[in-house]
C-alpha cells in the first residue's frame, strides 16, 4: 500500500510541477527542455518505487 501511496504522490508531484512550468513566462524552446527534464526525473522516481533501480 505504501508503494501504491508514492507512485500517487510522485505522479501529482509531476503534474504541479508540469503545471507550473506552463505558468512561467518563459521562451517556448526552454520551457520544453525543462519539461522534457522533469519528465525524465519523474520517470526516473516512479521505476524507482516499482524497484527497477
């Protein structure tokens, strides 16, 4: 259950900080770097609660 309760709060993490990012007046190319970087962090976080790393 406490995996299932990570994987949940690691998701809405990643979505705010999506969210966020599309609020913040930057240019379109830096703000696709930074959400492609914090796509790959939150992937990065998620295999780790399924125990692939």
């Amino acid at each position: 259950m406490n995996v299932l309760i990570g994987i949940l709060i690691t998701f809405l993490v990643i979505v705010l900080v999506l969210w966020l990012v599309q609020r913040l007046p930057l240019d379109g190319r830096i703000r696709q770097i930074v959400q492609a970087v914090v796509i790959i962090i939150g992937i990065i976080s998620l295999l780790k609660y399924l125990a692939v790393f």
